[in-house]
C-alpha cells in the first residue's frame, strides 16, 4: 500500500512591495509636475496681440525652455528668477542638456519695451540658439 500523498500547505503569494513603491513614486511624480505647472501659470503675463504670424505646432520633439519677461523687467528663465548677465550662461547649460534643436520660447508682456526683450535675443545667439519664438494672442478680426 502507498503512503497518501502529501498535500501542499504553501500558497502562492504576491509581493505587493514594489507595485506600492510604484504608485508612490507616480504620485510624487504628478505633485511635483502639478506644483511646477502652477507655479509658471502664476505668472501675471499680458501677452500682445498679433494679426500675423504661424500657429505654432506644439510638438515633443523638441526640447524647448520658457522665458517669462514680467512687466517689472525682471526675467524668469523657466520658474527662476535671472538676470541679463547670467542668461547667456544658463542658456548655454541649457543648450547643451537638451540639444542642438531646442526652441527658447520668449512670453513678454504687452507692456515692456523692446529694449527689454533684445538682450534675451542677444543670449540666444551667443548660445547657439537659433529657433526663438514669440508667445503671443491671436487678433481677432
């Protein structure tokens, strides 16, 4: 006569560990995003208006940097305060970060002279940067 067979009393269980590091790390993520997001929008930024111009084509895949240009003067290089001296430099870092192709796009207020927004322009070129557009409202006819 053979001996019964045994049964197994182990169950297979799931280690839930990593999935739950997972949704944390996801949730941290979307805060953190959420947080940046709001903070650029804050900006109280009156954009002209233009009668011309292209409908810019909002791709990802190309790299590109906001410079905010308050009615104060002063210049916000994505969500950073900065200067005119510094702005080469930091688009220099920038530049060579996200790549050749990146785009630097310029929102100046409705109310600041050009004379502000030239020395954006003038680090631009002195970094390389040769794809700059202008953020502006479409004029309704």
């Amino acid at each position: 006569m053979r001996p019964p067979l045994r049964q197994s009393s182990t169950s297979t269980q799931i280690n839930m560990t990593p999935m739950i590091d997972v949704t944390f790390l996801l949730i941290i993520f979307f805060l953190l995003s959420s947080h940046l997001a709001q903070q650029e929008s804050q900006l109280e930024i009156k954009l002209p208006e233009a009668s011309s111009g292209q409908q810019s084509v909002d791709s990802t895949e190309r790299p590109r940097l906001s410079v905010n240009l308050l009615p104060d003067g002063s210049i916000m290089l994505g969500s950073t305060e900065t200067s005119t001296d510094q702005m080469s430099t930091r688009l220099r870092i920038e530049r060579e970060k996200l790549g050749p192709d990146m785009e630097v796009r310029i929102r100046a207020d409705r109310g600041v002279a050009y004379r502000a927004v030239e020395p954006i322009l003038l680090a631009c070129a002195e970094a390389g940067i040769w794809n700059v557009t202008f953020a502006v409202f479409d004029r309704p006819e």
